[in-house]
C-alpha cells in the first residue's frame, strides 16, 4: 500500500516538472546555435552520434535549457541519448553530465520528437555555451540488397540528413560519416560534400534556419557482425551463503541482409577470405572478474565450443553458437555463471542490503531489442526498490527456488532497445533479516528428525489386528 | 543353561547389529549403483542419450506440460507425417508417468529441477532400487548372505549398466526393476502364503506391464514354475495363493493399460497363464478332494474324472489350435516370434532384422555384458539344488528361459542379467559361507594346539554340528521376535524348522582343510576384483557415450563431434515450425525431440509400408526420390554422412537396409542392383545405380572438393563418381565435420510456354543430362 501511493507521488512529481518544462520552453526560443559538429560513426551496426553544439542567448530573458531535435525515424530508433558539458580548461577537463527530458513543442514539423537538455547554470543574455551530445541509433542501418548470398559482403544504406534537424537557427555546421572501410558505393552529393577514405564530410553549411532538412542516403559496406539479441533474460539470483547466481538466456539473430539460397560448408571451410563475410561465428563476453562455474548451453545440451579467459581485471568468455550465423539466422543459448557475493552486494547507511549491478546485455558492440532483469531476492527480504540511471518498467513477482515456502520476492525490470551505453550499475534495495538464512536448513533438519521419530514409532507400534499368544 | 542364555543375549545384540550393517551395506549398495552410472554425466554431460529415450523424453515433457488426461490422448502430428501417431495409446506409459510423478513432487516441493534433469537420472535411481529388489528375491531364495552378494553384483553388472546410465532414459531401465520385484513379490507369496504380498504382487505385475512390453516373460514364466511345482509334486496352497490372484487381478490390471488393452486376453503371449490357471484350479479341485474321499475312492474317481476331463480338454484344446492357427501369425507378435523361431525375423521383417540389438549376440558379448558371472552361474545353480525350495526352483528356472533369450536376442542379455547376478551371489555366498566356516572352525585349534592330529578333523565336525545345533535353536527362538507383527508367521516357522533339518546333513559335509580354503577366499576375492575393474571399465569407457555427442582423442586433445545437435538446433532455429524433414529413421526421434520438426518416419516402426518408401526414396535416382518427399510435403532431407571424419554408422552404411526395406513393399528396387558381385561399394567398381542414387548423392555432393580425391575415410576407398551436381536438390546447411548434411528440396520449375515441346522432343532423343544443360543455360539465375 505505502509503495504504490509513494509511486504516485513520484508520478505526480514527475508530471509536475514535465509541465514547468513545457512552460519554460514555449518562453525561451531565443537561442542560436553558433556552430554545430556531428560525428557519426557507422561503423558498427549501431549508429553513434557525437554532436557538439555551440549555443549562444541571443535573446534577453535567462535561458536554462536546449533542445535537441530528432526526425521521428530517428525517434523511434533512439536508444540512448546524453549530454554533458565540459568544465575546466585542457588537462583539467571533466564532463559534467546534464539531465535530458522528452520535451514537445507545438511548432515542431512533421513528428519532429525534441529533447530538451537542462543547462547546469542558466545561460544568461548573451552568453554561450558548448554542449556535447551523444545518442545511439539501433536498427537504422537498413541492409541493400536485402538478401544476398554465401558469398556476397553486405551493403547498407544509411539515411540521415546533411544538415542538423534543430529548432533553432545554426550559423555554421559540419557532419562527417565515419564507414567502416572505404568501399563505400555511394553517397548523395549536397555541396560541399567529400570522401577521403572511409571519411564521408558534409558542410561546412553556413546560416541554416530551424528545422532545416536535407536527406542524404550512403550506401556502403559492412560487414560487421549484426548480432542482435532480440530478447534477453537476466536472472540473478542473490543467496546469502555468499554467491550470486546469473543466468543470461538468450534469443540472438543476425539482423543483417538475410542469406539467400545454398550454404555451402564447403565454401565456407576452405573459401574463408571470400565465402560469409557478412556472418559471424564467435562472440565475445565482458563477465566480471573472479567468475566461477560458466557454463553455456541451450535446450539440447551443452554448447562445447567456448573459451574463457580470467584475470584480476576481468574475464572474458568468448562464445561459438553451435553454427555461424548468416543473415536471418537465429540462435537460442542460456550462459550462467556464479559470481562471490562480496563483490556485488553492500549493506547502506540506513541498515539495507543494496545489490550494485551493471545492466545491459555483457555481450560487446551488440544491441538488445527487448531486456528483463530479474532480481531474485533471498526468500525473506522486504521494501525492495530499484534504482536505475534511465527510466525502465518495473514491477514485482514471486520465484520459488529451492525449498522456498513464502517465495522469493523478484524485481523484474525491462527496458527495450538496450546499447552497450547502458551496461552502468544499477542498485536494488532491499531488507533482509539474516534468521531467514536459517530458514531452509532448519526445515530440511526437522523433517530428517521427524522422519526417524516416524521409524521409531513404526517399529514400537504393532499393528496387527489379531494377538496370538 | 546361563550359558546358553547368555549366548542368546550375544546373537539377538549381534542379529541387531547384523541388521544395522546390513541396512547400511544396502544402502552402500544403492549408491553405488547409483554412482557408476554417472560416468556419462561426468565425462560428456547432463544429457539424454541416443534414439528411444529422445522420444521418452518427449512425451515426458508432454506429460509435464499438459497433464495426464491430454497426454492419453495425444495425437503427435509432429510424426509419422501425414499419418501421425497416437502415442497415448501406443506408448508403455510406465517410464514417463514415473518419471513425470518425480517431476511433478519436486517442484510441489519447489525443487526446482527440469524434466530433462529428472529424466537424465531416473534411470540410476531405478538401478538402485534394483539391487535393494534384487537383494530382497534372493533373500527370499537363499538368505540375507546372498542377498547382500546379489545386490552387489546387481549394482556393477555391465549389461544392466549398458541400458541404464545416466542420460539413458529408456523403458528398460525402469522394468528390471519392475521385474525383479515382481519376482520378489511372486517368491515373497509362495514362501509365506500371504494375499497381502500377492495383492502387492499384482500391482507389481501392472507397473511392470506399464512399463515394458517384457512383461510377457513374467506372465509365461510364472507359469511354467506353476506348472513346474504342479508336475514334481509341489503343489501347495502357498503356490495357489501365489498364481491364482496374479494371473485374474494381473491380467485385469494389465488391460487398463491402452498399448495392452485386449491383448491381455487375446494374444498367444497370455494363453499360457490360463492354461495354467485351469490346471492349478484342477489341481487344487483334485487335492480337495483327495483330502474328503478315501482313497480307494479317490481312486475310482480319478479315473472317472480323467477319461471325462482328457476328452474334454482335448475337444478344447482342437477348437483352441484351430483358432490360433487360422490368424496369419499364429496369434503371436513378431517380436514374439522371432523369440520362439531365431530365423524368423531375418526371413519375413527385414525392420526387425536391421536393428542391431535385434541381432543374436556374440560370445565374447556374454563376457562383456556379464563377464565372471558367467562361470559363476552353474554354481548358483548347483547351489539352489542344495536344497531345492520352490523359490530355489524358480530361480532355475528363470536363469535357463533368459538364457535362451538372450541367445536370440542380443537385448534380452538384459534379463538374463539379474538371473546371473543371483545365481553368482548364491554361488559367491554359500563358497564364503564354507571357506570361511571351515577357517573359523580350524583357527582356534590352530592356536592352541600346533600340531594337528588326526583326530582333530573329527572334532572340528563334531563343533559343527554343535554349532549348527546352536545356530538352529537361535534362528527358531528369535526369528518369531523378529518380526512379532506379521501376521504369518506360522509360516515362516515351517520354513525354518525345513531349514533346521535339512542343514545339519548338509554342512556336516562342508568343512575344508584350512589352507585351501584361505587360498579359495583369495582367489574369489581376486575374481570379484576382477569384476569390479571389468564393470567400472565398461562403466566408463564402453557404455558411457551418450552417441548424439562424440569424442576423439588426438595429439592436441580432446576433439568433440557436436555435429548431431549443430543439425538439429539449425533445423529447430531457422527452418519453419511446419517443415517436414525425411530422414532414415534412426534420427526421426531425434528430429522431433531436439530440432521440433515433423519426420516422415521415426524409430517407432510401425508403419513398414511408409518406412519402406523413404527407403525408396533414398536408394532412387534424383528425380523419382524429388517425387517421392514432394509427394509427402517434405521440405528438408537430413542424411548422416561420416566419410570426412570416419563416422562409421553414416546412412551409407545403412543404406543397403533402406534398398532390402523398400524393396520388400517396392519391388523395382532390387538389392543386387546396388551390388557389384554380390559387395557393397562405392568406389569405382559401384553399380551405376549406386552410384546414381539420391543417398549416394546427397552423402558425397562436392565431397571431392575437400581434398581433391574423394577420399572415403569411413569405407577406406575413393568414391566412384566424384563431379556431379544436384539438380531437385540444394545443399541448406552441412554440420561442422560434414557429419550432418540437410537438403531443401528445389521448388518445381516454372514451365516455359513454347519451351516444353522443345524440351519434350529433345528427352526423346537424348538423355536428361543434356536438357538439364539446356535449363541451365536458359536461366542462368537458377
């Protein structure tokens, strides 16, 4: 009952800042921007973006925040999106980061979805400002063809625009394309546009009003591995006799051009240089340091191609489905591994036990289309709450484990379209009266004992109906 | 007479301690059954083996998921396409409600373990109850001595280990014990009378019918013992209490089971156990009245009543041979049949004969599977004529039939199995009992007196007896305290005051010089090593490989051969929930268990007709196979191919059963076509058929690529025809090491308007190789 009211009090919060944004917003449009420089790479299969906006108040009234604009293709595949600032000069220079919220405005065109960034001090008339912008796109390579052969690279279209979408006006920008080689098949000329090597440079644009658009489409190759896990299952499970269970389960694709026709093993073995260059066969996995028990499998037995290395730094499994993935192809498997204890769960100030773990899928450069975690709490704990960077659904469940009677108290997290940028820790707390640690053994011992108690009397008793002599 | 009180004192605390021991030696026992099976799960892994049990495990998770009702009526659509299967009704149902019901307490007790683990270890946890079984039975026959010996033996034999290791997850596994209990159960009544046990006895009887159709051995055996005891003058309520309840609530219980049903009753398996129930109640008639009349009386009636009864039975007995003998197989199953008659399955059912555990064992597979025991039997058997109690005789009896099975049919080593493992504990034990009798005897002298006399053997006789004396008195006192609540213990004191009588002229015999009895216990210690190294040997080495996953051990180490799962987990991922795959059937099992498709045929058999024409299919040149899966809807066809790594049980070393299996339907496949002088090959030599046939084919499509000659590591030649391509077929997916490979079958051409005349005209005059071209060249994207 007090949790469900205090989230409606967090909802209402909520509800209330959104509205003084809005507010805020439709007051201030009185913001140039001086010079804009994006950085996309493309050379994964996720789109990074770095934009560094140069902001000035051209207006008169104090101006705390900027909005950052997205076409609603863009929106859609928005996976992440930060913005810090930089403080201190050279050597010195830190990143402070900076709150972004979803943000509307009424004169936006065709579904343009803003953002709005929060300046850490108002910007007073005048005065400018550098802010540094990062978002991920996921899925918005877009393969072409879209089926291609064992033999075949893989070519893909990248859509964007040669200018920046923003509300405000920019006086002088500059985007560049970063491909992964240089085949690069072509490109949409808007002058001044370039290519050196895998470089594609569009701008420098001078005085370029709000919300203007310019649709480029690169086509290139590349040929890196597009894993994607389409549903990922995180289980961790906390037990108090000092280990951390996880267990991942997986339902990974590559989300590339689909293979088409034949696949030859025999081409594939002896043509490697030429013959499934679009596919993948190995995967590699951050685990955390001091890991024991790895296993990996799927629902017909043990997978045996794995290798893991372990330092005191941190372990890395690398991972072989049972057959190498060609575009379209899919693959289920369940790794689990057990971590000590002491390295992930800490008592607070206030007496609660908090779980520090990092979200996000361990698997590097691939992207999670639909992510749950499950917080499996020892069966006894109380009040557990979530503390996450970003917003997830969440809510609770009951698991029963081994022996369990009253049932473990679960907090299941998801969140979609998850990027390696997630992978940051997240907290849940939790009450925990050690006595229930006994609970389990206790039960196991009384019913041994009343097991023999039951011998005992079965051997004193006689039962039988009739007494001869 | 306070001595003797006090000696009485010392036996009941050592019987007590005796029994604690014993419990725990038991309990040593069922662990180490339990123990040497998981020799697969330690050296592979957690997972369940090779054919049958993949269906097992099916329709357990079908069980676990739908519940019981659902699962009686199962129509598997996934199988058998299009024809299905209804596995409620066809299936023993024994193992996977067993297993299903250990699933289903764990997780009430939130245990939370998968059905694929229960399954894994069912079958060592049922070996464990076999050896407590089986020490139970020979308690029964010969006492608790050789009970404990039996359990142990049991518990390492390498037959019984070679159907139920860990991962093995098959009938077989849980019916030994079901059969051995049953036999305890059987011998537990006729040594006490009780219609308690043979309540028990019956039920016993309907798990063991759940679970194996084995079963028929016990409803034949039985009997025969009756019939046996009937015969030697035997007969005694005891026996009547033992037979007459099973055979009227067994055969009752055995038709609630659906894959039984009215077999119970109609089957020339069952028509034994009523002959022998008329006669038993003959019998029991005749003694009754015996017991009433006079006997000169008796006389004049039993010849009265035998020319009455002989004329009778034998108008029955016509009608009845007539019956039987007007059905096409004499009213007997094949596998039945090829029992009775060795040569019969390789004469009519070449389904049968291809398998191999069909097949009669070698020699050297008796050494293998039951290794000293064999040469430990014919004492057992000595041993149970010393003396002969109706139990003692059923063993005889048991381990003379299984001996026979099990020389037709290699699988049935089996049943011989726990025979061998009873008659070697009574041999083994009664052999201890005597050295070491004569040792305890002869040591105490030994000590106080160095030299021994002449009379000193004499003495030592005269202690037996005395010590036979005593130990008869203390089993007579204390065996009624033992058990103070049973409720037959009239009983079991006739037992004993026979066993009191009987044992004092026999050991009185028994005692052997000192020496050679130290020497005797030695070497049957060094024997029973012997054993032990042998069946953890097989354990570990022989029985282990769960077959779906291969090992090799190299310069650089262990080499694993996942191919089998590699197939099956593309098929399960990436080809549509509806596609039909044709195999050979030895994988249809594992095709619908582990890649989730629908098979043609699978390892159930059934159907001869339908297996024969994917038998067909395979040994037909390209196009009639392409007609054959396209007729049946088949999208994929899954071949074994070993030659790349030296696999030797590929499909091309199948391949001359799916030509011997087709042909019987379809007679246009004829073997010695495929055969180059009456020899299988593939080298040049092959027949053009051969070397044209979808399965060689599909086996050695670009296989001359790898290494430039074709070499065939498994057959150890070149391949006869090495450059050819695939015209209705396209390669889709081959494993890692080749040993896999599944092939999509090419959507039909769309036909050319104007083209097909041309095309038509030139079929008449050349051969299709030359149209073929002419395709080609016409759409180059094809």
């Amino acid at each position: 009952m007090g949790r469900t009211s205090a989230a409606m009090a967090v909802f209402l919060f909520l509800l209330l800042s959104l509205f003084s944004i809005l507010q805020l917003v439709s007051s201030s449009p009185e913001i140039r921007v001086l010079s804009a420089e994006r950085r996309i790479d493309v050379t994964a299969p996720i789109a990074r973006v770095f934009l560094t906006l140069k902001v000035e108040n051209a207006g008169t009234s104090e101006v705390s925040e900027v909005l950052v604009a997205f076409a609603p293709t863009e929106a859609e595949h928005l996976a992440i999106l930060k913005a810090s600032v930089a403080e201190g000069k050279r050597k010195k220079k830190t990143y402070v980061p900076l709150s972004v919220n979803p943000s509307e405005s009424p004169d936006a065109p065709n579904g343009a979805q803003l953002y709005s960034v929060s300046l850490r001090s108002p910007l007073k008339s005048g005065e400018a400002t550098t802010v540094e912008v990062l978002y991920v796109l996921t899925h918005l390579l877009e393969p072409f063809p879209a089926e291609i052969s064992q033999s075949e690279p893989q070519l893909v279209y990248y859509r964007d625009s040669a200018t920046l979408l923003s509300p405000y006006h920019i006086v002088e920008q500059i985007t560049s394309i970063k491909t992964p080689s240089n085949k690069v098949e072509s490109f949409t000329r808007v002058d001044p546009a370039s290519r050196v090597g895998s470089e594609l440079r569009y701008g420098p644009y001078h005085d370029h009003g709000p919300y203007s658009y310019s649709p480029v489409i690169v086509h290139f190759e590349n040929n890196n591995p597009f894993a994607v896990v389409e549903e990922l299952v995180r289980e961790i499970e906390i037990s108090h006799w000092g280990s951390l269970q996880i267990r991942d389960h997986y339902k990974l694709k590559h989300a590339g051009a689909r293979h088409k026709g034949v696949f030859s093993r025999l081409e594939y073995q002896f043509k490697q240089s030429v013959s499934g260059v679009a596919s993948f066969r190995h995967l590699l996995m951050k685990l955390p340091p001091r890991v024991h028990s790895v296993y990996y499998r799927d629902e017909i037995g043990n997978i045996s191609s794995s290798h893991l290395h372990i330092d005191s730094q941190k372990s890395e499994l690398e991972i072989e489905p049972r057959y190498p993935l060609f575009g379209g192809w899919k693959a289920t498997f369940t790794i689990g591994y057990g971590l000590p204890l002491q390295d992930f769960l800490f008592e607070s100030h206030d007496g609660r036990r908090y779980l520090n773990f990092s979200f996000g899928c361990p698997l590097i450069e691939t992207m999670v289309d639909d992510l749950t975690v499950k917080v499996i709490l020892p069966e006894g704990s109380r009040n557990p709450t979530a503390a996450v960077p970003f917003p997830v659904d969440q809510h609770l469940e009951m698991t029963y484990s081994y022996l369990d009677v009253v049932g473990r108290t679960t907090v299941v997290l998801q969140k979609k379209n998850v990027v390696p940028e997630h992978n940051t820790p997240f907290q849940v707390y939790y009450d925990f009266n050690p006595v229930f640690m006994f609970a389990e053994p206790l039960m196991l011992i009384s019913a041994v004992f009343l097991f023999f108690v039951a011998c005992i009397a079965y051997v004193h008793v006689d039962l039988s109906i009739g007494k001869s002599s | 007479m306070a001595a003797s009180s006090e000696t009485k004192g010392e036996g009941t605390l050592r019987k007590a301690f005796g029994g604690v021991l014993g419990f725990f030696i038991l309990l040593l026992i069922g662990a180490l059954a339990f123990s040497i099976r998981l020799f697969s799960v330690i050296k592979y892994e957690s997972v369940i083996h090779e054919f049958d049990p993949y269906f097992n495990y099916r329709v357990t998770q079908f069980l676990t998921k739908n519940g019981i009702y659902d699962f009686w009526n199962w129509f598997d659509d996934r199988t058998w396409y299009p024809l299905g299967r209804v596995i409620g009704g066809t299936v023993y149902p024994g193992l996977t409600l067993t297993a299903g019901s250990i699933w289903w307490l764990l997780n009430n007790l939130n245990i939370p373990l998968s059905v694929e683990t229960v399954c894994v270890f069912t079958a060592p946890i049922f070996s464990a109850n076999a050896s407590w079984a089986t020490y139970l039975l020979t308690k029964e026959v010969k006492g608790t001595g050789a009970g404990l010996t039996a359990a142990a033996l049991l518990a390492l034999v390498p037959s019984y280990i070679s159907r139920s290791v860990a991962g093995s997850y098959d009938n077989e596994a849980v019916a030994i014990f079901a059969l051995i209990f049953t036999f305890y159960l059987y011998t537990k009544t006729l040594n006490t009378g009780s219609l308690f046990y043979a309540t028990l006895n019956a039920l016993s009887y309907f798990y063991m019918v759940c679970s194996w159709g084995g079963y028929t051995f016990i409803i034949n055996l039985i009997p025969m013992h009756v019939l046996l005891c009937i015969v030697t003058g035997r007969y005694s309520p005891r026996l009547y209490i033992a037979y007459a309840p099973l055979v009227v609530l067994g055969t009752l219980l055995a038709s609630l089971v659906p894959v039984v049903g009215f077999n119970a009753v109609m089957t020339s398996e069952h028509f034994a156990s009523f002959l022998v129930f008329i006669i038993i109640h003959v019998v029991a008639l005749v003694y009754y009245i015996k017991g009433i009349l006079s006997p000169k009386m008796f006389k004049v009636a039993v010849t009265l009543v035998v020319t009455i009864g002989i004329a009778v039975c034998c108008a029955v007995l016509a009608i009845l041979i007539a019956l039987v003998a007007s059905s096409p197989t004499k009213g007997w199953s094949g596998r039945s049949l090829s029992l009775l008659d060795p040569t019969y399955a390789s004469k009519y059912i070449p389904i049968i004969a291809s398998v191999s555990e069909h097949q009669p064992p070698t020699w050297p597979s008796y050494f293998m599977d039951i290794n000293v025991l064999a040469f430990l039997v014919p004492a057992g058997i000595v041993a149970c004529f010393l003396p002969l109690s109706d139990a003692s005789s059923f063993m005889v009896l048991y381990i003379t039939t299984s001996v026979y099975f099990s020389g037709v049919m290699v699988r049935l080593m089996l049943v011989l199995a726990p025979a061998a493992c009873i008659m070697s504990g009574i041999a083994l034990s009664e052999a201890f009992d005597v050295f070491t009798r004569s040792i305890k005897l002869q040591l105490p002298k030994l000590f106080e007196s160095p030299p021994p006399g002449s009379g000193d053997i004499d003495s030592a006789q005269d202690e037996v007896v005395k010590v036979d004396n005593k130990a008869a008195t203390d089993k007579s006192e204390t065996a009624p305290k033992e058990r103070p609540s049973k409720k037959n213990r009239k009983k079991e004191k006739e037992i004993v005051e026979t066993t009191i009588k009987r044992p004092l002229k026999a050991k009185r015999l028994l005692v052997l010089p000192l020496e050679a009895s130290a020497v005797a216990i030695l070497l049957l210690i060094i024997l029973g090593a012997f054993y032990v190294v042998h069946c953890v040997w097989a354990a570990a080495e022989a029985y282990s490989a769960p077959s779906i996953v291969l090992t090799s051990h190299s310069h650089d180490g262990l080499h694993v051969f996942d191919d089998f799962r590699e197939a099956y987990a593309w098929l399960r991922h990436n080809t549509d929930v509806d596609d039909k795959v044709a195999s050979w059937w030895d994988y249809g099992y594992q095709t619908t268990a582990m890649a989730n498709r629908t098979v043609i045929v699978d390892n159930n058999t059934w159907n001869n007709t339908h297996i024969a024409t994917v038998g067909t299919a395979m040994s037909s040149p390209e196009k009639p196979a392409w007609e054959i899966f396209n007729s049946l809807d088949v999208k994929y066809v899954l071949v074994v191919f070993g030659g790349l790594v030296g696999y030797p049980s590929d499909d091309i070393n199948k391949f001359l059963w799916m030509v011997r299996i087709g042909g019987g339907v379809f007679p246009h496949i004829r073997e010695p076509d495929y055969l180059r002088d009456g020899q299988y090959r593939i080298d040049a030599q092959a027949t053009p058929t051969m070397l044209n046939c979808l399965m060689y084919k599909l086996s050695y499509y670009r296989f001359v690529e790898t290494d430039g000659k074709g070499f065939d590591r498994v057959r150890r030649t070149e391949i006869g025809k090495k450059h050819f391509k695939l015209t209705h077929f396209e390669e889709v997916f081959t494993t890692h090491h080749w040993m896999v490979r599944i092939y999509k079958l090419k959507p039909p051409k769309n036909r050319i308007r104007g083209k097909s005349k041309k095309s038509k005209s030139n079929s008449k005059t050349s051969p299709s190789n030359s149209r073929r071209h002419g395709n080609l060249r016409k759409n180059p994207w094809q």
